[in-house]
C-alpha cells in the first residue's frame, strides 16, 4: 500500500456556508489529473478552476464567537483499496503511521561535537589547565571551609571563632560562617593574623598506627598527628610561602587498636571515605587467646549489637597457624565502621582478644614494609582505591 499524494483542503461545511468573500479568480482551463496501475482502469481528477470575470459577493463574516468550537482541519489521504483503486479518506494510511514510529531519530553525535564547552567547568586533563582553573575560575567557598583549609582550625573551631566576632572580611567582623568569600580578592584575618591568600595543597598519608597513641589532632603528647613532626621540618624549604595545613584522621582507631589509618587536610575526601553510606570494608586482623572453635566463628559471622544497631560483619576467616605467631589468628571484614564493633563481636563469642590489627580500608592495604610509627604519601592510584573507583579485594 503506498500513498498516492495528498491534499490540505477545508472540510465540506465551509462553502456550504455563505460566510466568506469570493475574490475573483482567473479563469483557467480544466486540470486533469490520471492515475492508473496494472490491475485496474485509470482514474481521473477533473478540477476546475472560476472564470476571472465573475464575481460573487457575500455578506461580510458575523465578528467571530470566542466559545464557539474550532472548526477542524480535514486532509484528505489518496490511496489505494484492497482491489488496488484509489479511494479518499481522512486519516492517515496504517503503514505510514507504523513507519513514522519506527522510524529512529537521527544521530546526536554531529551535535554533541557542535555544543559549546562551558568556560567554567573544571578542566580533565592536564595539571597546568586544573591549576589555572583553580586559581582564576574558582567558586566562592563558605568562610567557615575556607579557615579550615587554610589549617586555622577544624571546621567546628572555625565556626566558633566567627560566631565570636574574631574573623574579619573585608574589614568587617563577619559572624556568619556561611558567608561566601574568595582568597584570590577578599582580605581576611583572623585573630588580627591575615589569611595567606595562597591555600596549602592537598596532602594524604597512610599511617601505621602504634599501641598507645590516640587519634587526634590537638596537642597531646601521643597523639597520631604528633608522628608527623619531622614532616613539618622541611615545609618552608618545600613550599615556601604557604602555611602549613592542618593535618586529622580519616576515621578512628581505639588506642590500642593498631594498624592501617588515613590521615589528610582534605576534608571532603575525609567524608567521602569514612561516611557509612560509602559502606567501604574494613579487614582487620585478630591475636586470640586460647583456642578458636567451630561455634566461635558462628558467633561472630551471626553479629552482635554495637550501639543499638544489630551488626554482622562481611566474612570471618580462621587464618592458618604460623610459627612466628603462636596463638590463634581472626581475619575480619566489616563495613559498618562502628565504634569497637570489631571487639564487641569477639567478645560475644567469647573469646579472648589478645590484639587487634586494621589492615585494609577499601581497596588499599597497609604495605607489608610499613613499620609502626611509619607514614607515606600516597599517590593517585593510592586514592583511586580509598575512594572506591578501584574494586576491592575482598
């Protein structure tokens, strides 16, 4: 079935009323139109068109009645019947609505190719394009983020010293820790000490933590971010001009837990790794005292309560003796992160613990030549696996 042609034309009910004006018309001789096929006789169109000299005059159009119905738009369809003659009707032939639905829009590529880049959106690739980026196209940031990226304070210590009128912006004394502020225009100090207008870089650490020492970032004595002194005796040498950041933990680890811990000035990096909806595992690695029995492992694998909430952990794993480790070893794997939650599950089996050791946050593991007290840099396939683009072995 094809379609033949078709014509837009009004429906039969308008000439048949005298609302219109007839211009006149040239005449024309008669126009015919044939169509034929192989199975049929032709079929003829005769159309005619007023001579030019008559003139028909009607009455001018009634204004027209805004509730009254539009008056519907009739195309009429020529095309061919079962018997292969050609017929008129007002919907469209069925193969032709089947083909326009089918049919697959073009091509977006030539388009895509064609849109324009925003200006603004961070640059992918090279290290250059992402430092001109950040230090000329940079958003405004919350005053309170901007101190603690500058190491003033943690993020809740910097909201106090707004609210307490020690920050000035611009001359002003600012209390509102949600007030937007750029480094690179606004002047701002704190305690009468002005901000550099130059932030710190990123830093990110891996450290072996050692039995006895806490993780915090003030000034106790044993404190995780005390084994970093020697770090901070090349910083002016290393990045002149720029303060020195703030460093905390990702995370804790109980003071005679040791074993595998994040340290960074990145806060949202922090978030992101350490927030439970990241639901990043945990392996640890547990020194039993005694002897380590079948229902000993069925206990721990059923999960314990740790702080209201019933917690199972991801896999309990008896490791095989060795000679340098004479008592009975657990390995661990958990993702909710709560507080003692690994030593809540021993103890409720019933058993003894002797130590307990983190050996893997995520996709990265403590390396086996890291010795306690000992810290390295990490790099970017380091972060990759923290930050959970890298599937982890569990």
């Amino acid at each position: 079935m094809a379609a033949a042609g078709f014509f837009a034309l009004s429906p039969p009910s308008v000439f048949s009323k005298p609302s219109f004006l007839l211009n006149p018309l040239r005449r024309l001789p008669s126009l015919s139109i044939s169509a034929s096929n192989s199975s049929s006789s032709p079929t003829e169109f005769k159309i005619s068109f007023a001579d030019s000299t008559t003139k028909t005059l009607v009455p001018s159009p009634p204004p027209p009645n805004p509730s009254a119905s539009p008056i519907p738009l009739v195309i009429p369809w020529i095309v061919r019947d079962e018997n292969g003659n050609f017929k008129l009707q007002s919907t469209p032939p069925a193969g032709f609505l089947h083909a326009m639905s089918d049919s697959k829009p073009s091509s977006t590529k030539n388009s895509r190719e064609k849109k324009k880049k925003d200006p603004t959106s961070a640059p992918k690739h090279s290290k250059a394009a992402r430092r001109f980026y950040n230090q000329n196209v940079k958003e405004p940031q919350r005053l309170s983020k901007v101190l603690a990226a500058a190491g003033v304070a943690s993020r809740r210590s910097s909201e106090e010293l707004i609210f307490e009128g020690k920050v000035t912006v611009n001359g002003s004394v600012c209390t509102s820790p949600q007030t937007r502020v750029d480094l690179s225009r606004d002047s701002i100090y704190v305690n009468g000490n002005r901000l550099s207008k130059r932030l710190p870089p990123k830093l990110y650490f891996a450290l072996n933590k050692p039995k006895g020492y806490i993780c915090s970032n003030g000034e106790e004595k044993k404190s995780v971010v005390s084994l970093f002194d020697d770090y901070w005796k090349n910083w002016s040498k290393t990045y002149h001009g720029l303060p020195k950041p703030r460093l905390f933990t990702v995370g804790r680890l109980d003071v005679a837990t040791t074993g595998l811990i994040i340290v960074t000035n990145d806060g949202d990096f922090a978030q992101q790794v350490s927030h439970p909806s990241s639901k990043f595992t945990k392996e640890y690695i547990a020194c039993i005292e005694g002897t380590v029995h079948r229902r000993h492992l069925i206990s721990i694998s059923e999960g314990t309560k740790v702080e209201g909430v019933h917690c199972v952990p991801d896999y309990v794993e008896l490791l095989a003796a060795q000679l340098d480790a004479p008592r009975p070893r657990l390995r661990i794997v958990v993702h909710e992160g709560r507080n003692h939650e690994v030593r809540e599950l021993i103890k409720n089996a019933g058993l003894e613990l002797h130590s307990l050791k983190r050996v893997r946050i995520g996709g990265f593991r403590l390396p086996s030549n890291l010795g306690l007290g000992k810290y390295m840099e990490l790099k970017e396939a380091d972060l990759k696996l923290l930050s959970g683009q890298t599937k982890e072995n569990t």
